[in-house]
C-alpha cells in the first residue's frame, strides 16, 4: 500500500532531515513515527485503565507479601 502526504517546504526540510539523521528513507521515517504513536497511546490507554483499577481497589503489597501469595 502506499500514500501520499502533502507538506509545505519548511516540513519537507525537517522530515528529510530526520530521516537523513537517523539513516532512514523518508517512508520509513514517517512509517516509523506513525507506529511509535499508536504504540505510545496503546499505552496511555492500559496505563490509564490500571490506574482506574488501582483505584478501586488501592491496596498494594511488598515484594516479599507478593512472592508469598504467589507461592515463589
């Protein structure tokens, strides 16, 4: 697959730069930093939903009493 993106001089330069920095063809560049995004935000989300959880339940434990509970 492929796409198209449109960018104005200034952005053009940076992007090209970057990836020159990084030794990276400009595809894979923007590739690159399209899937450190959704990484990055798979994470927020988990991280967010932990913390809901947490907050139900806010009891937190050693790690000698979760080593115990777990039989290790």
């Amino acid at each position: 697959m492929s796409f198209s993106i449109r960018l104005n001089a200034q952005e053009k330069a940076l992007a090209e730069s970057y990836a020159r920095l990084h030794s990276l063809s400009l595809g894979e560049a923007f590739k690159q930093a399209l899937f450190e995004r959704i990484e990055d935000e798979y994470d927020i989300a988990i991280a967010d939903e932990a913390y809901h959880e947490y907050l139900k339940n806010p009891k937190t434990y050693t790690h000698s009493e979760a080593r115990e509970l777990l039989d290790l």
